[in-house]
C-alpha cells in the first residue's frame, strides 16, 4: 500500500509540475491510457498464472 501511495503522489507532484511548466503531459489520453495500462498488467498476470500450469512434470 505504501508504494501505492508513493506511485500516487509522485504522479500528481509531476503532473502538476508539467502543467505549471506548460508542457504536454507525458501520458496517453486519460481513460483509453489507463485502459491499456490495465490491460498490459493483467495480461503480464494472465501469462504468470497460464505458463506454470503447462510446466508439470510428473516425478
């Protein structure tokens, strides 16, 4: 929970420093961005759970 809330603050902190520094924000459009981000992430998960299940090997 703790890197959570690290990962969120030092977004915001950055986020608004580009905005004071009128820069583009160095993200993808918001809800198509984190839509993908999620993505990614369950299916690196998705790969984890599958690939040891084709890893059996009887003694």
């Amino acid at each position: 929970m703790k890197e959570v809330l690290l990962a969120l603050i030092s977004g915001i902190i950055v986020g608004f420093l580009f905005a004071l520094l009128k820069l583009p924000i160095p993200a993808p459009p918001a809800l198509a961005g984190v839509t993908g981000v999620v993505g990614v992430y369950l299916g690196f998960k998705l790969f984890q759970w599958i690939v040891p299940l084709f890893q059996f090997v009887p003694k």
